[in-house]
C-alpha cells in the first residue's frame, strides 16, 4: 500500500464518508453514491463550485439557498433573472459581481452541451474557471475521475513531507490520481475515493490546518510511519 492510499484509509477510519457534495433541500448523503440525481442538481453542484472560489462553504450554502428560495437553482431560471438580483442572491459568497460574470459565462457552455459531460479543457476556457474549479465540477457534478486539489490538500502532504513547497496543482493532482489507480482497479470504486478522499482532506485540514501554525495536533505523521 503505498503511502497516499495509506493516508486515505487513516482518514476514512477516522472520519468516515462525508456525503460530498451536499445538495439543497436534502444535505450529505453519507454512503449514497447517487448523486447527482438530476440536471438541476448537476448545475447545482457547478455553480457552487464557482461560488467556493475565495470564501467558505458555509458562505456558499447561503448562496445557494437564497437561489433555492427563488426557484432559481437552473440555467434557465438564472439566465431570466435580472443581473442585479443574481448578485444579491449570491452576495454571501463574496466577490459577487465577478461570480455572476462567472456564473452567466458558465452557462453559455453549459447550455451547449445540453446535457453531455464537458471536457475539462473547455472548463478551463471558460472566464473564471480555474482547475480546482474545473475539477470540483466534474469529480462531484459529472461524477468523473478528476481529482481535486484545494488549500488544505497541499498544506496536509507538504507537512508530511510527500510534496514541496512549489509543487504545482497538476503535479499534485497527477501524484494523488496515479498514486490511487496503483491500489484501486475498479473505476466505480476509484470514483468513490476521489470523492471522499477530498471530502475526507478538507475535514482533517479544517480540524488541524485551518490557523498557523499549520498541523498543530495532527495525528497523520504518527500514523503513517
């Protein structure tokens, strides 16, 4: 077992699955891989990706629930909005009136492919789509094997020494998915690690990677020698 899978398996003992990504009205879905159910919620899962840029999930969950409350959690009823109530609805992510830029180019693209799974590539050429974005939506909208890279990802593997300073996201991502595929053949199931394995970092980085000094209490190094 090499040492990424290793550190999943701690994690996922420790935590347990998280149910990511969790959809208005119905919350985590621990342990059912079913999600999302629909168009709606598919474009659910994109727009809060977008929304996540810079801000906290919670932050995020208002947005989205001030878009609940409109009846305006579809591309369609976004587009027929008025931009102005849009950026209302969406203030509580902060940097709303770029996000809205975001949101409506995100749209053109998503509207094109009327229902088919996008390239990552034509994510990235989207204004405002950066690859961890790119990623978040298709690893938890599209359920596609996309690993995602965040903040606490790389502070947990630079404290344990796995990675550098200058690592960049794909070399990263490319170590996390290549490491992965070593010890989990079955796509299906390969699928359900990179969800929770993201899940899993970002509730272990908000317990003991969230304030500096980074790592302070964490258990991960005594585990994994």
């Amino acid at each position: 077992m090499n040492t990424i899978y290793a550190l999943y398996k701690i994690l996922y003992k420790t935590y347990g699955p998280q149910g990511w990504w969790p959809i208005t009205g119905y919350g985590y879905h621990k342990a059912d891989y079913n999600f999302p159910r629909s168009e709606n919620e598919i474009f659910e899962v994109c727009i809060g990706s977008i929304l996540t840029q810079n801000t906290t999930f919670t932050s995020v969950v208002k947005s989205l629930e001030n878009l609940y409350a409109k009846n305006a959690l579809s591309a369609t009823a976004i587009v027929s909005m008025e931009c102005d109530k849009l950026k209302e609805a969406i203030r509580p992510s902060g940097y709303f009136n770029q996000k809205a830029r975001y949101i409506l180019e995100f749209i053109k693209l998503y509207n094109a492919l009327a229902g088919k799974v996008p390239r990552r590539e034509a994510l990235l050429d989207v204004v405002g789509i950066g690859e961890e974005t790119a990623d978040s939506m298709l690893l938890y909208g599209y359920n596609q094997r996309e690993f995602k890279v965040d903040a606490y990802t790389k502070r947990i593997l630079l404290e344990l020494g796995i990675i550098e300073q200058k690592s960049s996201y794909s070399e990263v991502k490319m170590l996390m998915e290549s490491s992965l595929k070593e010890c989990v053949s079955n796509e299906d199931e390969l699928l359900k690690v990179y969800q929770e394995f993201h899940a899993l970092l970002v509730e272990h980085g908000k317990n003991f990677y969230s304030k500096k000094p980074y790592g302070v209490g964490c258990f991960l190094k005594e585990h994994l020698r």
